[in-house]
C-alpha cells in the first residue's frame, strides 16, 4: 500500500515536470528553442540558456537578441549600460570555461526602450525568432504605450507574425502562474493520498495495536483480581 502511494507521489511530480519543459512556446507558437549555444556564453534569467524566467506570466527575459550580429546599435550603447555585450562569461555546456557573450536574452522592456532610442526596427541588432518567448508578444499586446506597440510591431515584421493565430490570444495559453497552481495541487492530492494509504496500512496490518497498552494493562487487573479472591478464606 505504501510503495502504491509512494508511486503516484513520483508519477505526478514526473508529469508536472514534463508538463513544464514543454510548456515555453516561441512567437511562432512552436516549442521555445534554446537562445544560446556551444560556443556561447550561457544565458537566461535562469541560466538554462533559455529566454524564461520565474513567473513567465509577468515576467520580462523573453527577447533572444544576436549582440555578435553588425547591423543595428549595440545593445548596451544604445540603453546606456556597461559594456556587458563585448564580455566573456561561463559557457553554454561547460561553467568551466568562458565564451564571448553572443545570442542573449534580454527583458522585453528593455528591448521596447532600445527599439525607441535606437531608431526603429531598422536600426536594431538581429533578433533570433526561434528563442523568443510568446510571452514577449502577449504582454505587449496587453499594454498601452506607443513604444509597445512599436516593439509589437517589429516582432511581427521581423518574424513574419500573424497575431489573428489562435496561439496568439492569451486566452489560449496557460500561464506560468495557473500551471504552478496546478503543480501545488497535484503535490497536495497525492501527498493526502499517501497520509490516508499510510494511515489505512497501519490499520489493517496492526489492528491489535489500537488501544494496547490499556487492554494489556485492564487483563493483568482482572488476573490480579482473581489471585485475590482465590487468597481470601471462605466465611
């Protein structure tokens, strides 16, 4: 009964855990293709190398920009921050070494900002469509502000979008948030199941054990008590 219970507590945390890896899709609403590879510095808010984050639903690390590419204004002059983008860092595959800082992702705030200060769509580095979380899409399309509309707008021409797709309503796509939701409640159902399969186990393979110390303690009474009585005279 124990090893059943234990079973389904691993089989709903393996099912969780797929549900998960195949859950980032990209703005052409396939499976979300890792940003950067061998030979490049690992990227990431996670560092797996993917543009995802902790909360995909709000969050921002979503836009996959080739920072090696020549056309457009370098993305750490343009923003206005330290040269970053010419740096080395721990490898994609191997921590051990570093490689030059290449295919990356950056916040999609960010990168709204650097379309704006940069010039347009045409004046940016290139953009890797294949790595670039729906979740960019989906959030400017959620909010109000010219230069989201414009960073909208240059996700769709440069990845040739089509935003009528049913993937692209939000609608149709779970957040990250409601799958963590589902995760805890998967956890609690089968945690509960293993506490009543443990408890009904216990039960029926010790059903002596219940009370036993008080049964024991009531028989070596009553024994006593007839020692007792055999003692006393006959009046």
């Amino acid at each position: 009964m124990m090893k059943l219970a234990w079973l389904i507590l691993t089989l709903s945390s393996v099912a969780r855990s797929d549900d998960a890896e195949n859950y980032y899709r990209n703005v052409n609403g396939d499976q979300l293709q890792p940003c950067s590879s061998d030979g490049m510095a690992l990227t990431g808010y996670t560092r797996t190398g993917y543009c995802v984050d902790q909360n995909d639903d709000e969050g921002s690390h979503h836009i996959c920009i080739d920072l090696a590419s020549a056309d457009g204004g370098n993305f750490c002059t343009v923003t206005g921050q330290d040269d970053w983008c010419s740096s080395y860092m721990p490898c994609d595959g191997n921590s051990d070494e570093t490689c030059p800082v290449e295919n990356w992702c950056v916040c999609q705030w960010a990168f709204a900002s650097y379309l704006q200060k940069a010039g347009g769509c045409d004046m940016i580095q290139d953009i890797v469509c294949e790595s670039i979380n729906l979740e960019a899409v989906l959030a400017y399309r959620r909010t109000s502000g010219s230069k989201y509309e414009t960073a909208l707008n240059c996700l769709v021409n440069r990845c040739g979008l089509d935003l009528s797709k049913s993937y692209m309503q939000a609608s149709s796509v779970t957040s990250m948030s409601d799958m963590k939701s589902a995760a805890l409640a998967w956890f609690l159902a089968a945690f509960c199941v293993s506490v009543v399969a443990f408890i009904v186990y216990k039960g029926v393979k010790y059903p002596s054990e219940r009370n036993g110390p008080m049964r024991n303690t009531l028989l070596e009474k009553n024994s006593s008590d007839k020692e007792v009585n055999k003692s006393k005279p006959i009046v």
